[in-house]
C-alpha cells in the first residue's frame, strides 16, 4: 500500500482523472470559445495534471491523518479541510507544470497575466479557489465511486487495460514532445523568411532609391548621359526586380506551405497547438502564433 492505495487504484486514479480533466478542459473551451479544441498537452484525451493534483491531494489526506490522527476516509473528512488542500496542491501542481512547459517549450498551455493576483500567469487566486472547491467536491463525491468501480473490474482484465493504456500513454508523451519541438522549429524557420521578405522588400528600395538620385545628379551635368543612364538604370532595375520578385515569391511560397502544414489537422498533431495554446501562449514566436490563429 502506498499512501492508502495500491498501486494498482493509483494508477487507475490517475488514468480516470486525467480522462475526466482532458473533458472538462475541452466542454469548458467548447462553451467559452464556441468551437472544439484539444487544449491537453498532450495529442490524446488525457490531461496528465489533473490525474497527479487528485493522486496529490489523496496522499497528502493520507499522511495527515497518519500525523495528525485526522479522518482519512474521505466520506467523513472534513469537507473544510479538502478544501485548503485542494487549493494548496492543486495550486502547486499547476504552477511547476506551467513553469516546466513554459521553460522547455517556451509556450504555455494556460496563460492567467489578465486575471488579478496572478503569480506570472501560472497560477492565480480565482483558479485556486475553483481548482480548491473542484477538489473537495471530487473526493467528497466522486471518488469513492471510483474508487468501487476499480475495484470491482477484475484484476487481471484491469492490469491488461493499464498496460495498454500506459503503453499508449507514454508513446503520447514522446510523439508530443517531439511534435512540439518541431513546431518551434517551423515557427523559427516562418520568423526567417518574413525577415528575408522585409530585408528583399528594403533592398529593393534601396536600389531605386539610390539610383534615382544618381539619375537626377547627372541630369544636371549632362543630359543626353543623364537620359542614357537613366534608361541603364531602369533597365537594371527591371532586371533586379525580376528577381527579387522570383526569390520573393518563392519565399512567399515555402511560408504558406509551412503555414497551411501547421493548420491541416486542428485536433491533433502540429495543427492543434495554435488553438491549444493560451492567447499569448508562446514566449518566443508569439507573432508567428497569432498570425496562425488570424
């Protein structure tokens, strides 16, 4: 027994509610932004933070009964007393996962900057409060449920059902990551060819730029050189114009196809992350993002 569970229920436990949270996350959405979105990090429907903050809370109701000789059958807990520690771990829980994404990924899957007493967008009193009641009310009611439904499915049919759901979870993980990395990637590579665009753009103007003053400083030294230069010159420009405009609009080209690769499928892979990700959900490329999104 670890914490007053088997690690048969804990595993349970944390496959239900990451479940549970990953459709609470994407109803929420759903209600608030009209339209489906798999807000999870991760491209199944799971939500790997609400299974830990629930697996934290019961642990630490364990250990504090273990302590403090409080009751630890969460029937009779003090509802109170979920409360406080739903608001504490959960809170916890959502801060280091929000701060781990955010420094490995540079995005952020919540974003709370306009809400008020927030702690760098990670966390906030609002959500802590919810996340606190959300708490109570899910190890008042809900979990025992859960905890009898587990415990009636039979054992070795149970253990075959974790371990596919592991073996599918954990490729998840690994499929995610990478997927994300390689969306930096393409949000890097989309930032270069708009500079390269810009930089075309303004070498162009240089090039008229200059050459007309040239033109015009020599059409008072001479004008049969000043008009012979001046067709030299627009002939020149044309030719530059030529292709710059080829180069641009092979440029142009790549971007799009980054873009529309980025966009194909909105529920999972690549294409999810600009809707999954919180309004200014990325440190770095956070231009690049909205303009996904637009």
């Amino acid at each position: 027994m670890i914490f007053g569970m088997t690690v048969y229920q804990m595993l349970w436990f944390f496959m239900i509610y990451s479940v549970l949270g990953w459709v609470i996350e994407v109803a929420f959405h759903a209600v608030t932004l009209g339209k489906v979105v798999n807000r999870g990090f991760l491209n199944g429907p799971l939500c790997p933070v609400y299974g830990s903050g629930v697996l934290m809370v019961l642990a630490v109701v364990y250990i504090d009964g273990k302590l403090f000789g409080f009751e630890t059958e969460l029937e009779n807990a003090s509802t109170a007393g979920l409360f406080v520690i739903g608001i504490i771990f959960a809170t916890l829980i959502e801060l280091i996962a929000g701060f781990v994404l955010d420094k490995l990924f540079h995005a952020r899957w919540w974003d709370y900057s306009e809400m008020k007493f927030n702690l760098n967008g990670y966390i906030c009193l609002e959500f802590s409060i919810i996340w606190g009641l959300a708490i109570a009310f899910v190890l008042r009611v809900v979990q025992p449920v859960f905890r009898n439904f587990v415990d009636r499915i039979p054992k070795y049919a149970g253990w075959l059902m974790l371990a596919v759901m592991y073996v599918v979870f954990l490729l998840d993980i690994v499929i995610t990551v990478l997927t994300v990395l390689k969306f930096n990637r393409r949000l890097e590579k989309m930032r270069e060819i708009e500079a390269a665009i810009r930089k075309i753009s303004d070498g162009m103007s240089e090039i008229i730029g200059e050459g007309t003053i040239k033109t015009v400083e020599k059409i008072g030294e001479e004008q049969q050189k000043a008009e012979r230069h001046k067709k030299e010159f627009l002939e020149s420009v044309e030719r530059e114009k030529d292709r710059i405009d080829e180069k641009r609009a092979e440029m142009e080209k790549e971007y799009e196809h980054l873009r529309k690769s980025m966009m194909y499928h909105r529920l999972f892979g690549i294409g999810r992350l600009p809707g999954a990700l919180a309004g200014k959900g990325h440190m770095k490329y956070q231009d690049i993002l909205d303009k996904l999104r637009g």
